[in-house]
C-alpha cells in the first residue's frame, strides 16, 4: 500500500517565476510609459525660486 502525496512545488521554481512576472510586468508598463501615445508633460523649467539659504 503506497499513498500517494499530490507533489509541493519547489519554492525556489515559485520565487523565480514570481519575480520572471514581475519583472516583464514592470518592463512592459516602462516601455508603454516611454513609447505610449500619450505624452506626459514634463516641467521645462523649474519655478523661480530662492537659491540659497
């Protein structure tokens, strides 16, 4: 009599394939960020100000 045992996965295999995710998630939303259709307006200049202290 052998009972079977529904096999754990490997943590580390786990760890991998979260960070793999993660990883091209955030590379897709930065290529769609820098390539994306809508610009987001950027300050050209910052506002006069006191330099100094």
């Amino acid at each position: 009599m052998s009972s079977r045992n529904p096999r754990k996965p490997d943590l580390f295999a786990v760890l991998l394939l979260v960070v793999a995710v993660g990883m091209t998630v955030t590379l897709a939303y930065q290529v769609n960020v820098f390539y994306g259709g809508d610009r987001v307006p950027i300050a050209s200049q910052t506002p006069a100000g006191r330099i100094g202290g």
